[in-house]
C-alpha cells in the first residue's frame, strides 16, 4: 500500500529514472485488490488482461512522451462508460452491458497515460448515499467494515482509502463524490458543472451530473483534474470555457483570503464532533493569514426537497429509456409490449430506483408539474442567488462535507427521509451548480471527518489551492485504515 501513497510526482520520478515500471504498478494493484476487496467490495469487474497489456506497452513505449497520469493505476464508477469493460451501474436491468465506445472521462484519462484496473461498486444508477444500493453486493468502509463507505461512488471512495488504486473516478449529483471522500478519509472534487464532460456517463439528473476524481491528496486531484477537464462537442452542457494550470495554482499561499461559513451548515443536525473538527481548521486558515465570518444561505432548508423532487424528475426521464427492448437485461414470457416493460423494470430495477421513479413521474404527471416540478426549479434558482451572493464577499465557503461520520450497514436503509438528510450540506452546492471538495479534517469516534470548501463557478483553481495550503499544515491526509 505504500507505494500508492506517495505523490503522483515522486512516482513520476521513479518511472523517469528506471526504478519503477508500468506493470510493477498495475501488479500491485492487482495484489492489493486480491488482498483487500473480499472485506469491502470495492469492484464489480476487474480489466485484469487488458490492463496489463497496457501497462506492458507503456514500458515498451518508454521513449514516447509521457502523459499527466503515465502509467497510474486507476478504478472508474460503474456508470461511466468503458469500451469493451463490462458497465453495469451496479444495476441487474444492465448486468450483460458490454459498452462499444468510451466515455469521454475514460478516453482522456487513457490519452494521459493511466491504466484502468476495472470498474468499481456505487448505489444503483448513483441512487443512493450508503453504497448499501447495489444490486450486487453493499461497498464497506476500510476504516470500519461494520460501516458504509457513503454513497453513490463508495465503491471509488473504499478503492482509494484501501490503497488498491492511485485514483478513481466517481460522479457527484447531490453529494455523491464528496460525501463518500469524507466518510473514507480522501479527497473528492466534485468540478463545476460543465467542465467535465458527461458523454458516457450514464444519466441520473442531466442537470446535476458531474464526473470527478477521487485521491489521496490534493495535488493528485488537480493532476487528474487537469487530465479530465475541457470542452466536448459530444456533451451539449459542456462549457467551452478555458482550462488553467490547476497544478501551478498549489501555492499554498492563501493569505488574504475570504472566507464566508454559513451558519447553515454548523446548526442543528451537525454532529458536536464534526463541527469541532470544522472550527479546528477554521484555525489553521487563521494562522496562515486568512479570513472569515459567518455568512447566510437561507434557502438552505429549501434544498433538500429541491433536490429530490428535480433529480427523481430527471430520473423518470431518463431512465425510460430501459424497457428491456434495446439494451439490458429482458423479462422472459411477457404476455405483451406493456407487460415486456412492466416486467423487465420489476425484475431489473432494485427498491430505490423504483421510489425515485415513481416519485419524478408523479411530479411530472398532468395537474401536479407546476406544484412540484416547477416550483421546485424556482426554488432552485433562489438557492443558486444565495450562493452569487456570498460570493460577492467571500472567496470561498466552509463547512462540513457531511453532518456525521460515516453510520453502521443497515442502520439507515430502511428510513429513506434519514438517509437524505445525509447530504444537507453537500446538495445545495449540486443545486447552485459550483465546484467544492472535500479533504480529511479530523475524526469523530475512529471515523474519518471532511471538510468542505465552495468556491466561485469554474474557480477550481482557488478551491484546490485552499484545500492544498490546509492539507500542507496538517496531517490528516496522511492517516492510513487497517485492513
């Protein structure tokens, strides 16, 4: 494990200099996954073949110029698309979906020289903030295996924090990167939406999808997010916008910098021992020449609900599209078309795509769109004006990335409105649009803490180069589990 806990540039050097190869790498991760996945279940298909064939032709090609992650071990969420590798979305309905083209993400992190290991565990379709969701096995956390990783990308979280990948690419919808970082102790960026491509990222809310890197420390995030980011004629939400030198941006020089803490997000909700954790590094931005004060986003209580009715909305839509007639996973001995669909989604859908399917259908139904549907986009923009509005003083927002710790298997799946409330500070941001991340701050009863930075639409730049200084005058990126 501790070869994947060194810096992305210190393995660069290694490789550079001829004590270190491509296929050393890929057998590391093979061993470490060999050794680790029966306790969490952090894959769902390995590329075990055609990984290390690549990985032999990297070394071969030792004289060819080297890409941003040359030769990098890397684990890609189940629902991102990979050419030839099975992409199931950890859902039965698409169990024997073998994709014939690339995901964008997927394209551009083989272009930068990484080495997809396989495909890794998530909720079913990204519904879900436990990982508990999958149809095939629930992910466990490597700090406590009685414990959930979070959710939707456990599967990429637990893969990191277990050392079984130098990174891994999850997507975020409400929380779905950043919430999991902060139950397993590493970093998740969840970007502006737009700047990563979604071309090949299976749908969930096309309005809130965003794909982004998990690691073990900030640099590495900029470097993945550096490889990922740009604009994509095949995704017509992408922002043709330009894409600056994340990793130049790690200063660590933050001095003057504004910070705005919502009082929101420190309230009632939030565990003693996280907020403890959050104000702790409030002192640390203090010490090295920062500033803040509490600010207020006070359609915070809105946001929640927002959510849920304008993502099971795009769900319903989106998910329409698996009737067991193209693609997937078909019911045998239907009696009709309406009974083929009927019972193909019975069959193929687990208990929590079907709530959020009915619940988006019925806001969208005749007589209630304009009750739920469109008043909850109004809503929606209200939440976003708070955020322009902090952001008229403050360079950046603060808080915690999740109100607990990460909770024990099964103690939440059976009380939906609970598991929700999980993301209460993650999902405004989603809402608003804007990039924030997540690094470990601490712990609350042996369980990893994070702590969320926010900052202006497309300024990753400056959340990365926050989120570094902190990481570089503490240590708890540096904490280890034990499996």
């Amino acid at each position: 494990m501790a070869l994947f806990d060194k810096r992305l540039q210190d393995v660069h050097n290694e490789l550079a200099a001829g004590k270190l190869s491509a296929a050393e790498l890929t057998d590391a991760s093979f061993k470490r996954i060999a050794e680790t996945d029966g306790k969490i279940g952090a894959f769902l298909t390995l590329n075990e073949e055609s990984a290390r064939a690549r990985a032999a032709g990297l070394d071969r090609d030792a004289g060819a110029e080297k890409g941003l992650l040359h030769a990098l071990p890397a684990g890609i969420k189940d629902n991102i698309v990979t050419k030839g590798l099975r992409t199931t979305c950890a859902s039965q309905f698409l169990s024997n979906y073998n994709p014939i083209y690339d995901s964008t993400a997927a394209s551009k992190l083989r272009d930068a020289g990484a080495v997809t290991i396989g495909k890794l565990n998530m909720d079913e379709f990204a519904m879900g903030g436990s990982n508990e969701n999958s149809s095939f096995h629930p992910v466990r956390n490597p700090w406590n295996t009685d414990y959930v990783p979070g959710g939707s990308s456990g599967g990429s979280a637990a893969s990191v924090a277990a050392g079984q990948v130098y990174f891994a690419l999850g997507s975020d919808t409400g929380g779905s990167i950043r919430q999991p970082a902060s139950y397993c102790g590493v970093v998740g960026l969840k970007p502006t939406y737009g700047l990563v491509s979604r071309f090949g990222l299976v749908a969930f809310a096309s309005s809130l999808d965003a794909i982004g890197p998990l690691t073990k420390n900030v640099e590495d995030s900029a470097y993945v997010l550096q490889a990922i980011a740009g604009h994509d004629g095949m995704d017509s939400t992408s922002a043709n916008v330009a894409i600056p030198d994340y990793v130049s941006a790690l200063t660590g020089d933050v001095k003057g910098l504004r910070i705005g803490v919502p009082k929101e997000y420190m309230g009632q909700g939030i565990d003693p021992k996280v907020k403890e954790a959050v104000l702790a590094a409030l002192k640390v931005y203090e010490g090295l020449g920062a500033t803040w004060e509490e600010v207020s986003l006070p359609h915070t209580e809105y946001a929640v609900a927002t959510y849920y009715l304008l993502a099971s909305s795009e769900a319903s839509s989106n998910l329409a599209r698996f009737d067991g007639v193209r693609y997937g996973v078909r019911a045998d001995n239907p009696d009709n078309l309406i009974d083929l669909y009927r019972k193909s989604r019975s069959q193929g859908f687990g208990d929590e795509v079907k709530r959020r399917i009915m619940l988006g259908t019925y806001a969208l139904s005749s007589g209630y769109y304009d009750a739920y549907y469109l008043k909850a986009q109004k809503v929606r923009t209200l939440i976003k004006r708070d955020f322009d509005q902090a952001f008229e003083n403050f360079d950046l927002l603060l808080g915690p990335t999740a109100p607990t710790p990460a909770f024990r298997i099964g103690e939440q799946i059976g009380d939906p409105l609970t598991m929700y409330l999980n993301d209460i500070v993650t999902i405004p941001v989603s809402l608003a649009g804007v990039p924030a991340i997540s690094v470990p701050c601490g712990f609350a009863d042996g369980l990893p803490v994070g702590l969320q930075l926010i900052g202006k639409a497309f300024d990753e730049a400056t959340v990365l180069c926050a989120a570094h200084a902190f990481e570089q005058h503490t240590d708890h990126h540096k904490a280890r589990p034990q499996l």
